[in-house]
C-alpha cells in the first residue's frame, strides 16, 4: 500500500508505518538540518525538500494514505499558544489542502496535547470540519505513548480521517505492551560512557552510535522542577532541544528547596547529566541502526523530540493496514465503528 508523508521530520511516524507493511513512497520536509538523517534512513523513499505551500497537489503522487504531523509548536501548552493564528499553526490548511486533492482512503495526524486547550476549540473544530467537509470521517484521542510499547509518558493527539467510502470510522487500539520503564529502554548503555559535548561535535562515540549528551549550564527554568525519573519509572517526554533533555536515572531525585525551585542531591552517589542523544533515541524506540545525523548536537536532540516514537507509530498504522487492506479486498470493512455508535468521538462542542 503506497502512501506518503508530510512534515516528515526523521521519519518516525515513516518508519512505524513501513514496519507495517505500508510503502512510504514520497515524503517532504523543508528543514535542511534533517535532511541528511531521513534520506540515510529511507532511502527507498523520495524526500522533497521544498516548503510545503510551494507544492502543488498535482506534483504528488497518488496514494492510498497521507500521514503527517503538521508543526506542533503553535498549540503548545509549554509555548505561546498562538495555534492557527501562528503561521506555523497555519500549516494544517496546507494538510488539508493536500488530503482534499489526492483524496486518499485514508489519513493520520499527529500532534502535541495542547490542539484540545479550550482556547483552540473553536480552531480544532474548525480543522475537524474541513476534514469532514471535504468527505472524512474523522476520529481523534489523546494518546499516552507509555501505553503503547514506549518507555515514556508522551501524551499526543492522534487524528484519523477514513474516506466516506469505507463507511466507518476509525475504532482506536487499546492499550498495546502499556507500562515500560526507562530501564527496558536503555539499561544496558549505562556501561559505555557517552560523549560530552558542548555545542558542535569534535568527536564522538565509537561504540554506540549517537551516544553524544550536552553538557552545558541548566537553566533556572530547568531547575524548576525535578527532571530524574528512576529506572523503574517511564521517562518524561523527550523533548525536542537538548538544554530540556531529562536527566539520566543514574542519579539521585532533584530536591525542592523552595517554591519553582530545585537542587541536585549532593548525596548523590552519581552525577547529574543529560540523557544522551540515542538514549533519548531508545526511549523514542528508535533502533541503534537508525543513524542520526548532525553537527551541532541540539539537531539531534531536535530530530529525536519532534519525531512520533516508532512503537506508537507502528500500533496505530497495523490497525490502519487491517482496515484498508480488508476494504480493499472485499468493498467493505466490518471492523470499522459505525457512525452512529461513534458519538465520543465527534466533534468538540
């Protein structure tokens, strides 16, 4: 099943949907610094670097599915919150101009908590409306990742949109392999030393790839809070900069001193630092064998962040791929959750 990716960044979200048997056959993504990474780890698929509202529909291939995440920062609960009065949060209509031509029997989008704030309800309905206005079914859920083979508490909104045709509406897996902890993900690393670095590399690590962690000052932002989640616990969202990197759980919980304020235990046996870049990486469930790319190591911290973990990303397309695959072999689809047993799963009021 060919289908293509928009606002591709490294290819997570790619990579989930080709483990489950979809071919990702054209992807665009307009940040040079990523580049390098996705064509290195997709090499069967054609990466179009231009800025999306450049391209016309007609220049895309056809596809049976479009899969995306569309710049999250503008609905962010942690940023200024501008949503689609931002230009980046804008991007969605180019989504949606895309989805409307091609007219796929399906589609897949991604995007941070904050979409669902009530200050964007009367943009995200507006964004489900055109969907719908423009022959999708459209369901969506907030998703916790931890609950989806991914050792970290990511909550994301997950949108899917199924052609009219298909007569149904996407019925959203349960939770698959919930409750894994730092520990599952990158334990045995604790026995290879990573690379400090402190802005661009110089050298780095030649038993792991990736295996580089930023090791600069941390903020009074940072030291807000506590930031070391134990081995027995998921990891805090990996976030897409290096300076916000959880800390590694080699080390003792931060301390509340006071009010907005924490200190580093000084008891603690070990020290404090960064998860590294591919520790980040693990926890995002990518493989050692995908290969990041950079220079500066924030581009690796960032390309890690953005992207949707694997784990997650192949649940969500092996319920998709069960769909399409029965609606394209008999004309019809029996899995599917009928419109009218579909209620939670409208439109916001």
């Amino acid at each position: 099943m060919e289908i293509i990716s928009l606002f591709s960044g490294c290819g997570g979200l790619d990579l989930g949907f080709s483990r489950a048997k979809f071919k990702i056959i054209w992807a665009n993504e307009y940040d040079k610094s990523i580049w390098n990474t996705y064509e290195l780890n997709h090499p069967q698929t054609t990466l179009d670097r231009r800025d999306i509202r450049d391209i016309n529909s007609s220049e895309i291939p056809e596809c049976l599915g479009i899969i995306g995440g569309p710049p999250c920062q503008s609905w962010s609960e942690a940023g200024a919150g501008r949503g689609i009065n931002d230009s980046r949060g804008q991007l969605f209509h180019d989504y949606i101009r895309i989805v409307e031509d091609k007219q796929p029997l399906f589609f897949l989008a991604e995007n941070v908590s904050g979409i669902l704030a009530q200050r964007h309800t009367k943009a995200f309905t507006n964004i489900l409306n055109q969907f719908r206005n423009i022959g999708y079914e459209v369901s969506y859920q907030l998703l916790n990742a931890n609950n989806f083979g991914v050792p970290q508490d990511r909550r994301r909104v997950i949108i899917v949109g199924y052609h009219h045709k298909l007569d149904g509406i996407f019925n959203f897996p349960s939770a698959v392999k919930p409750g894994l902890k730092i520990k599952d993900a990158i334990y045995d690393l604790r026995l290879i030393e990573p690379i400090r670095i402190k802005d661009k590399l110089n050298k780095t690590c030649k038993v792991v790839p990736n295996h580089e962690y930023l090791d600069t000052s941390f903020s009074s932002i940072y030291m807000s809070r506590n930031r070391v989640r134990s081995w027995e616990e998921p990891s805090f969202t990996i976030q897409a900069g290096g300076r916000h990197a959880p800390l590694h759980p080699q080390a003792n919980k931060m301390i509340f001193f006071e009010k907005d304020q924490r200190i580093f235990d000084p008891l603690s046996l070990k020290p404090y630092r960064r998860l590294s870049v591919r520790e980040c990486a693990r926890i995002q469930t990518f493989a050692d064998n995908f290969i990041f790319k950079y220079d500066q190591i924030n581009n690796g911290y960032k390309m890690v962040g953005n992207a949707v973990p694997v784990n997650l990303a192949y649940i969500l397309a092996q319920k998709i791929f069960i769909d399409i695959q029965e609606y394209l072999t008999t004309g019809t689809c029996n899995n599917l959750r009928k419109l009218e047993d579909a209620k939670q799963l409208t439109l916001l009021n």
